[in-house]
C-alpha cells in the first residue's frame, strides 16, 4: 500500500492486527477509531510519512515494536481520558499509565541527557531511535530493553543496571 495516505478504520475494530500499515511509506493518517483497544506488533511499521499520531482514549494495549522504523513520527498525542497511557505535556514521550514501560520518546525532544523514570521495567524497541541523545542514565529495576532501542541515536555511554535480564538486538 504504498501509496495510501489517508484510513477511517470502523467504530467496530478492537484490535489493529500486526503489520496492518507495513510499508505504507506515505501514510499521513491511520484514522484510529474510538472503541480501539490494542495495537499489535509492527501494526506501523516503516510508515515515514506518519508525523504525528492521535491515540484513542479506549486504547490498553501496545505491543512492543509497534512503530518501528516510523522515524518521522514525532507526535504522539494520548487522551487524558486514557486510563492505560500516558504522555508528556508535548507529546513527545509515552508511557504507560502504571510506569512500567516506555513505549516512546521522540526524536523531537533536543534534549542531550535524559533519565527514565524510576519505576520503568521495559523500554520499548526503538523507543529512542533517532533521538538526539548522547546520554540516557537507566533506573535500578529495568528489566528489558528491546530490539533497536537506541538506533541512530548519538548515545556515547550506557551503563545497563544490573536487574536487566534481556536485552533485544542492538
């Protein structure tokens, strides 16, 4: 589908099933439905296109790998109605609700050093691909770190904590 730029998913869809949007290179905007409940593995995966993303507040699940090689997405905006995600005031972080994964943080924060929270046990695949930083200082308690989490990121040092029991390829 690549030349498909604009979806309306139905008020019925719970589920976006894996590789759903796989290279659709010019989509601009998936149409998420109210009423969905879960994004499956690499549902986005190499949209370049995607900038910005509205996520509906019925949403609980992401799995990991959902947006991968999305390296333009810059915007993830999460309802304050959501009761499963959280993200920051910019929409450039997203987390869940209870502080035990992070899903994503844009390339579009210009931060150089950034600490994830105390509480975080997952980091996401690809959750810091492209970012601009060089330094990231992980909490005691993380305990995995997914696939391509740091790709293409000006990252120098990384110190993993002790309690990390798997880390994906990276």
């Amino acid at each position: 589908c690549t030349q498909l730029v604009y979806a309306k998913m139905p008020k019925s869809l719970e589920t976006l099933p894996m590789a759903t949007f796989e290279s659709c290179f010019r989509l601009v905007d998936p149409g998420l439905n109210k009423g969905l409940k879960k994004i499956e593995y690499t549902a986005f995966w190499g949209n370049m296109y995607l900038t910005a993303l509205d996520l509906p507040e019925t949403l609980e699940e992401i799995d990991d790998d959902a947006f991968v090689m999305c390296d333009y997405l810059g915007y993830i905006s999460v309802p304050e109605q959501n009761e499963h995600f959280v993200g920051n005031e910019d929409d450039t972080i997203v987390l869940s609700a209870d502080g035990e994964k992070l899903v994503w943080y844009s390339f579009m924060n210009y931060e150089e050093e950034y600490s994830v929270p105390a509480g975080v046990k997952q980091i996401y695949s690809h959750a810091f691909a492209s970012s601009s930083l060089t330094s990231i200082i992980l909490p005691d308690g993380l305990e995995y770190i997914g696939n391509g989490a740091f790709t293409n990121s000006g990252i120098t040092e990384l110190h993993i904590p002790e309690s990390t029991k798997e880390i994906g390829i990276m």
